[in-house]
C-alpha cells in the first residue's frame, strides 16, 4: 500500500528506541522528532519561516478545527493545507475524533443513555460543556455508524463518520492521515473501554477502505496511521494494538488514555509496543513533556504532538532545561511573568541560540508579556519550539552515539524522581 | 548643537518638497519616511527582523508608556530602547504630552476651573475617561511648571515637567527626542490656545536648557526636535513656527489639531512651513493616511508618524492602492474580514512583494482574523507596513525623477476629490 516514495525506515535501533526517517512528500522527518501543533493551520502566532528556524521539522493540524472553519472544500480550493497556510514541510492531522469528543464534552459514562435531542439513540450529555453553552447545548452522540456533534463555533449540528474523516483529511492534503478513533477517558470503565475499542477498530476497517477509495486530491501520496486505543487496560491495549497492527496502515499512533502516573504511562507503552511491528513508524499523541517524551523513545516511540510547548509560551512560560543555580524548574518552565525576570538582561536559556535568545532579554520578554504585547507570547513559542527541537536533536544525537543514558542524565539528572524507565 | 555625526541634509528640491538624509546615531533615514509606531517597545505583533524586511526604515516609540512600564531607568540599564527591542535603526520618542493628555481624557475647555483633589491650581477634569474609569477618577492638571497625571496601568499619580521629559528620553535613548508640549485640540478656543502655546513656547527652552544639562546616557548623541502647536489660527501657527524655529532644535515637529478638513490640513501646513528654516527637518505628527502624506511632502514635510496603517491591520484592515476592478477603495483599505474573501486565492495586493503577499491568499489571512488567531494581524501588518514604505519609495523616487505630478496621478488619481493641492 505504501507509495515508493513515502514510508519509513529504521535506520538504527538501541534497545526498544531506533533513530528513523520518515519520508514523506513534503520531505523526510528525522526521528524521534517532535510535531509541532497548528490547529488551525498556524503555529499560533509564529510565522511559518520562523517556525522553520526553529529546527520543527513537521506540524500537526486539527481536522476538527479545519472542517468547521474555514472548511475542508475551502483549503482543498487552495492546493491543500500546505499552500493554504504556505508551509511545506511534513503535515500530520488527527481524526477529527479526539476534538469531537473533548469540545463536545464527551466525558461521561452514560453508554446508552437516550438524548432528548435525538431520541432513540446512544447518547452522551456532556458533565460540562463551557466552552458550548452560548451555542444553545452541547451534545456528542456517538453511534455505530456515526458521531453527531455541534460546532463550538456556531453551534451547527454537524455528523461525522470514518468516512468524512478520511475524506476531510485528503482534502486537506496531509502527509500523515489518522483513522477515525473515540479516545477515551480515565472515567471509562473497562466495559465502555472495550466497546468503545471495538467500533475504534471497526471504523480502522472503513477508515482503510475510504482511504482506497477516496483517491488522494493533490497529486502526492499520503499515509494513514491507525490508532490504538484501549485505555489504561493491558489486555484492552494490548488487543488494540494486535489489531490495529494487523491491518495495512502506514504507521500506528498510540491516543486515548494512558493511565494516570508516569508509571501508568510506561506500563501502557510497554503493552502496546511488544504487539507491534518493528517496521513501522510510531506516533504518540498528546504527549510533549520532557520526561515522559525521554521514557516514550525509550519504549520505542518515533513522533510526538503536544499542544503543551506551544499554549504554555502564550502564558509565558518559556521552557528552560535548569533555573541560573542549576535546581530544577518544575516542569522545565520558566514563568516570564515573574517579577524577579523584571530587570533581568540574560535570555530565557543562557546557551540557547533560537532567534529569541538571540536577541532579547528576559525583562523584554517580561514586558511585553505584562504589557499584553502579542509579540511576548510569539517569542517565547519560538523559543519553545527551539526547545524541542533542540531536545528532539540530542535524542537523536544520542541514540546515534549509543549514549542515551548520558543524554538522560543529562536532562532528567536533576530531577528527584526515579529515572531508570527512561532508559532504553 | 549639532554634533557632526547627526544631523540633516537636503539633498533636492523640488518646489517645497525636498529629497532628504537624516543621519541618526543608527543610521540614516532617506526622506521622506515613514516612521512605524512600536508604541511600548514593540511594532505590535512584528518580530523586529520582520519589521525591516518590509523596508520600515525607523521607529516611533511613545515616552508615557515606556515611562509607565517597563520605567524608563529599567530600559536605560538594558543600553537604551534600541538594544531593549533588538533594532539598530533609527528611533523616534514622543514627549509624553500627548498621551498624557490624550489617555488623561484632557479634553475639556475648563481652563482655569479648581480641581477638588488639586485645590488652588489650574485643573481640568475630564469630559471623559473612560480609559480610566477603573482607576479610581482620572485628572490631568496643567500648570505652568508641571503636569500632573494618573497611570492608564495602576491609576498612579504622577509629575511630569519639561525636564522630567527630556531625562525620559535620554534613558530611552532614542535618536530623535520631541520637546515637551501640550496638544491642543479642536474644541479648544483660541484664548485657550494662545495661552497652552505660550506655555508650550516656555517648555521648549526649558527643555533646550535640560538637554544641555543632561548629556546622553547611551554614548551616542541624539537629537531634539521642537515642537510647533497653534491650533488652526493662522496667527497662532505662524507665531509658533517662528518661535521654535528661532531655538536651537535639530529639528521641527508639527503637532495638535490641524483642522477639520483635509483643506485645513494644508492650510495649517502652508502658515507653518512657510516660517520654518529649509535646513533643518520636518516631523508631522499622527498624519499617514495617502492623501495627507501626498499633500504634506508636497509642502515640504519629511517625517511622518502614524498608528493607523498598524492599528488598522489588526482589525484585518489591509491597506491597496486600487480594489480589482481598479476602483477606488475607501480609504486604501481592504476589509480582509469581508465574506467576499472567503475563496480568494489572491494576494492582498497583486503586485505586492512582501513576505505576506509573496505567500499568502486574501482567503488564508481572511481564515485568520476569523479564527481569531494572532498571525493574521501580524500578517497585515508586515504588508500594512511594506505598503507605506513603498509609498514613500515611490515618492522618494518621484521628486528624484521630478515626476511628482505623475506619483500624484497615480495614487491619487482615482479618486473623485480635487488632487491639485497635493502638487509641489
């Protein structure tokens, strides 16, 4: 199924992690890489020139957000999301599934329960839907065939289907495509988890036959990864993953829930990855932060989307590896708006070249921050994404060298936490 | 006054307008320019690289509010507004005058009236503030020695003198200083007038007298303009013109209220430049709209500041000679929000370079503003900016060629209103 020229290749393995490039047409992604998130076809606030100095090699957009607003058919229009948003460098996009049921307010437990909005039918109130209730209700029905959802921006009734998914995401043009998936909650029981596990798989089955049969739109290949979902249940992940592997998608993607501790995180990890293929490319979704992305590439994991790099420099928290005395910043953060940064002429990491470091000072940054200055928050995402990349860089860097543990104590070192599971 | 690394050169003339060379301590501005408006340090939303990409050749940053926040002294250890905002051209300060008196809601016609909370001095509560409502009570008091206001930022009181000013604009250090003065407004009679001009006359010595007195901070000498005030009283301007420009300033700005009309605007231009010495540089203050900045080169003015081209930007106005279809658009300007630019594969301007047109559709940047995501008037600003430099480009190269009719024409020529005013 793969196109000669997209795949993946293992170039190097040391224990479960391996250094790899993912060829795509819009170019190769050296992995372990970071995916850097654009939702709405930008890197919020940053120019995509500079998102390229950065060192980010591929962006993640949302199908959820793209459909609705500006809408599929309209960027389609444009060539595709990479001339739409003038970025041509690798582009990933999800299902659609995880904003349907996070916007919609989907986490509840009430399987089968029936709407008063749609009778007759499996629904799901949502517990709270603040983001919804100026659009007259929310709701998020999920059934065999579809999903029903309403638009966070204007409240529209709208359905999706494996279908729509797939054919959304070859109107937009992405490089790496994801089957349509309901990521479910740590609220889940087992028994939700497991039905809610086998649609998943189901609509895997339809999101493949769609992609066969909804030709690519803009004269290049794209992938179809498939996602295991299971939640934080051995025997649920470790089916999931069997399954999905066992169908010819281009790479796997690990979502949902991954427990509720680090450990939780490994253990989940360690379940799915024994069940799948070594050839194939592997994404972890949602998960960004220092720490866990070391343990994951450790498990063997290949690309990782994280909202957290990005939304947390719009707060002004600027990603710094060690505070000025060498303690830990909790988090790896830096927050800007700190007062003791109000006079402080060094940049946000002292050996840091991004061309935010470069040039400007902690108490700029600091000012144009309090100062509600949209180049404050535009800075300190380049920084942060100079941050990942540079992490991304020396994963690689180590892997290559056979010195991941140096490159973990390096990094994690400092820290009080036990740090052997980031180990390969 | 002059130290002979500073200074101005008219290179041409042609009729009233000239070709000019301010040389600044970072380098020098062909006039005439447009000077963009970083007002807290920041071209809001345009990484400062980008800035000069688009041929901005300097920067207009307001005194009150760097003042105000982050302090001038913080800006001063930083090595001076320059180095605190990482760009190395020229940059132009205000006096703070103006935003005292504008955010201090000033307008009012009570000269002479007794604040209760200053007793026994010279008070004018506001008409309005609603900028400071929350503040608890707003007031600017002017006296013939000071100025007393609050903070927009925390509702402080503070003092400012002529003196004060100057020391501001030495820590800030920018290349080109404005005398402090009070800016009339349109409802002001002309008693009223005379009496602020008088008064705006005295500080300007005093503010001569300080900046001998307080040498530059940053190692590099800077220049003060002074300022010409008078309303739109033939008597009151000439009277101003002839006094300021019978001081020792580097140079003339020309501020407070020009009239009602664009007629008025020339007229107030005439009376004024018609006192003024050839040698030495003109600043109009607040003027950047197309036509104005015709007429005004045309009548022998050389530096313009504006926040329109900036501030309009970020409601999605983006600023085009012509609509497609060659007519006029009202105002220069492209409301890129309009539905009408939903599928519009099209650049903002088709014959635009700049990074923003090089690479994005009305129908990208239109998706932007609708999103609310902070690229889009980042966007239009660099192609907001881009446009002014290249109306001034063209203007420069016009009174080259002595072809300003023919830029007249050009620019101008779509229009219904009478263009003959804007000849040299």
């Amino acid at each position: 199924m793969t196109a000669p020229e997209v795949g993946f290749d293992v170039l190097l393995r040391r224990g479960a992690a391996r250094l790899g490039l993912l060829r795509t047409a819009h170019g190769a992604v050296r992995t372990p890489a970071f995916v850097a998130v654009g939702t709405q076809a930008t890197v919020k606030s940053v120019d995509p020139e500079r998102v390229r100095d950065t060192g980010t090699q591929a962006l993640f957009a949302n199908t959820y957000h793209l459909y609705l607003r500006p809408g599929a058919e309209r960027v389609a229009a444009h060539g595709g999301v990479h001339r739409f948003m003038a970025w041509d460098g690798p582009v990933m996009t999800d299902s659609g599934g995880f904003q349907v049921f996070s916007l919609g307010a989907s986490i509840d437990h009430g399987v089968g329960k029936v709407s008063s909005l749609f009778p007759g039918m499996e629904a799901r109130p949502p517990e709270a839907a603040p983001r919804l209730s100026a659009a007259g209700g929310s709701l998020v029905r999920v059934g065999e065939d579809d999903v029903v959802f309403r638009s966070h921006v204007d409240g529209s009734l709208h359905v999706f289907t494996p279908e729509t998914s797939v054919r959304v995401q070859r109107q937009l043009g992405a490089d790496v495509m994801l089957a349509f998936d309901e990521c479910t909650s740590p609220l889940h029981d087992e028994a939700y988890t497991r039905a809610s596990n086998d649609r998943t798989h189901r609509w895997a089955e339809r999101c493949l036959a769609a992609f066969e049969a909804e030709p690519a739109r803009h004269g290049y290949p794209q992938m179809l990864y498939g996602v295991v979902q299971g939640g934080a249940f051995e025997r649920l992940r470790r089916e999931s993953a069997r399954t999905i592997a066992g169908m010819p998608f281009h790479g796997i993607a690990v979502g949902g829930n991954l427990g509720r501790t680090h450990a939780d995180m490994h253990q989940v990890l360690a379940w799915t990855v024994a069940e799948l293929p070594a050839s194939r490319p592997r994404h972890l979704l949602g998960i960004g932060d220092v720490p866990s992305v070391l343990a994951a590439v450790a498990r063997g994991l290949d690309t990782f989307d994280c909202v957290a790099p990005t939304r947390n420099a719009r707060n002004g928290g600027a990603l710094a590896l060690r505070d000025d005395d060498g303690r830990p910043l909790a988090n790896f953060r830096r927050n800007l708006r700190n007062a003791r940064y109000a006079d402080d002429a060094r940049p946000i990491e002292e050996d840091c070249a991004c061309p935010t470091c470069a040039r400007f000072s902690r108490a700029y940054l600091r000012h144009l921050l309090q100062a509600d200055e949209p180049l404050g928050p535009q800075l300190v995402t380049v920084h942060n994404l100079a941050f990942m990349a540079r992490l991304f860089a020396e994963v690689r860097e180590a892997l290559e060298r056979d010195a991941y543990a140096d490159l973990v104590e390096r990094w994690l070192g400092h820290l009080p936490a036990p740090r052997a599971a980031a180990l390969p």
